[in-house]
C-alpha cells in the first residue's frame, strides 16, 4: 500500500494494521471512477488497463463511465470512455484481454422508469420529492435511478461505490456524499469496507480526496477520525525531496523561485526541521498555505497560518515545520546577508517537545 499523510492517519483511527477489506474489483471501481471524476486521464487509462488484467469486460467498464455522466457530467465521462477506446485498441494491438462482455439484461417491455426509479431512490434514502423542481424530481425518479439503474452490469451497491468515490473527488458535494454514504450502507457497504474504500482513495496519493471520504464516513458512524488538512498544489508546487533532508524528521520538499533567492519549502505533516542558526543573515518565512509551527529557543511556539510572517534575527537558534495534523508550505529567503554567511545545523526537536505543542 502506497503510504500517504491521510492513509497514516487512517491507521491511527482504525489501528495500524488495518487491512484493505476491498475485493480487487471494489478497488477499481472506487480508482477509475474518482479518476474519470478528477479528470485524471493519464493514470486512468493505466486503471483500465490494470482492470482488464482482473477480469473486467469493455462493457462493464463502459457501465462505470456512463453512469458517472449523472454526476460529474457528460464532457468527463466521454473523456472517460475516450481513455477506455484507447486501452482496448492498444490492448487489442498487443494481443492482450479485453472481452466485450455480455449486455445488460433486456428490461421487461411494461417496464415504468419511473415506478422502478421512485422505489429505488426511496431504498437508497427513504421516500422523497422535490417539490422545489418538479423537472429535476423525474429526471432523477425516471432516469438516473429508473433507467441507469436498471442496468445489470453493475450491482446496485457497486453503483453507489462508483458514485461515492467521484462525489468525494469533487470539491463542494459533501451534502451529496453524505447522503450516498447512507446509500451504499442501505445496499450492503459495511463499515469495514467503507474505511477500505478510503484507504483505496488515499493509495491514489490524492490526499485531499481521501480527507473528504474519511470526514464524510467519520461522521456516518459518528467516529473521531484523524483528518489531516490539504493543500492545493496547483498553487505552490511540491517540488523535489529535500537535499537538506539529513537535517528534517519527516518528509519534506523543495521548489527554488527561479532566479530570486527565494524558495518554497512543503512540509508533510509532523514534518520539522532541526534546531539551527543561521549565522551573518536573516531569514524571512512567509506562510502561504496549511498549517505548521515556528520557535526561537527559549520562547514560546508560534503558529503559522497562510499570511504568518516571521523574520528571524541573525543567530538566533530556531526550528520549523508543520503541525501534525496538516501539511504546511511556507516561503524562504534570505537579506542582510553578510559575507561568509552560514547555517548551523543542531539536534533534532525532540517527539515529546513537538508532540507537546498542541497540548
């Protein structure tokens, strides 16, 4: 398993050796559909392709990008099924599986879409109508859970996988994830396989997927799990590991600013550096996203929020880093640099001094 900040923090909450209760197919379905939500082609044709090896069919897969049109809308999921053409037809050029498979069992031919999609609807979240739009109340009753539903290639409880995990990929839908929760549950998702249903979420290293899944099953089982805060790495790159590293306990990353002096440094949460000094300059930080912590030896701790500023004197002994429920990135740079100037590397900050911060 692929280690991340919110799968450690799962391990707190669930134990740490908690296992994957996920069938191999579950953990497809919960990948390619948060893929094909995020628009993560690259790595979804390598789901598909994966997916082929375990025995999915061309038609069930086509199943999980045509029902995602529902919810993250038509442009994704014809993306979607553009990745999949691309996998067979190279799958195809190599000589490799990738049955067609069976279609969908035909419907009887008194069949009401609508009848069938109001007692499917009401299974998953009890009866209900929206009086506000009488048009959005059918086309749910009548196609989404009439007609979509319908389809046999995919259960009624894989369906509800498939949607939870792109809803969680989405940024703004928790209301919608918080009721599908309920949803999977009703159609048979244990809870054991909701943790491994985010624990699938955290191997994909999107850490901010991940933290919205745990919250959301946190709360539906009314638990106190170790949520870790994100950030956007579109708006301060991650970067490179540290080659400082040797001198931080935890991981952390470097981004230079081009030809300013200046540089982004990401920490992981509980990721800080040693005690140092740097001697013949000053040091600006400035906080721009996450959470973390800055010390000058022999004062009190200071929290950095995004918008912190801290100028460190010339010599004075200090740390930083994040706190340990967050990532953290702040930017560096250095003036009044002096001829000669130098930083000092000390002893690590200890466990029981940083576990004690937040006390």
């Amino acid at each position: 398993m692929k280690t991340t900040a919110i799968s450690a923090a799962l391990a707190l909450t669930l134990g740490a050796n908690a296992q994957n209760a996920l069938t191999p197919r579950q953990q497809s379905i919960t990948t390619i559909s948060s893929q094909v939500a995020k628009g993560d082609i690259k790595n979804l044709e390598v789901s598909f392709d994966k997916a082929f090896n375990e025995g999915f069919t061309q038609n069930e897969l086509k199943e999980i990008c045509c029902h995602l049109y529902a919810y993250t809308g038509f442009p994704k999921s014809l993306n979607g099924l553009g990745a999949l053409q691309r996998v067979i037809a190279d799958r195809q050029a190599k000589g490799l599986a990738c049955e067609e498979g069976r279609m969908p069992s035909e419907l009887p031919k008194d069949y009401d879409a609508l009848k069938e999609g109001t007692e499917v609807q009401a299974s998953l979240f009890g009866p209900y109508t929206n009086t506000f739009s009488p048009t959005i109340d059918y086309y749910l009753k009548a196609h989404l859970f009439g007609d979509i539903f319908a389809n046999d290639l995919l259960t009624h409880k894989e369906r509800e996988l498939v949607t939870i995990s792109a809803l969680a990929s989405i940024e703004g839908l928790e209301a919608q994830l918080n009721a599908h929760l309920v949803g999977a549950q009703k159609k048979g998702m244990t809870q054991e396989e909701m943790h491994s249903y985010v624990l699938t979420l955290a191997e994909t290293g999107d850490e901010a997927t991940a933290n919205r899944a745990m919250k959301a099953v946190a709360q539906l089982y009314g638990e106190n799990a170790q949520t870790v805060q994100t950030v956007d790495f579109n708006v301060w790159p991650k970067g490179e590991p540290n080659p400082y590293g040797q001198y931080f306990t935890g991981q952390s990353y470097l981004t230079m600013m081009g030809e300013s002096g200046a540089y982004n440094v990401t920490f992981e949460p509980g990721c800080r550096n040693n005690w140092h000094i740097h001697h013949g300059a000053m040091q600006v930080l400035i906080c721009v996203s996450g959470r973390g912590w800055y010390q000058e030896w022999g004062k009190d701790p200071v929290p950095m929020t995004p918008g912190t500023i801290i100028a460190i004197p010339e010599g004075a002994k200090h740390w930083h880093g994040a706190a340990k429920d967050s990532w953290f990135q702040h930017i560096g740079y250095e003036t009044n640099v002096q001829p000669g100037a130098s930083n000092e590397w000390l002893e690590p900050v200890s466990e029981d001094h940083y576990n004690g911060l937040e006390k």
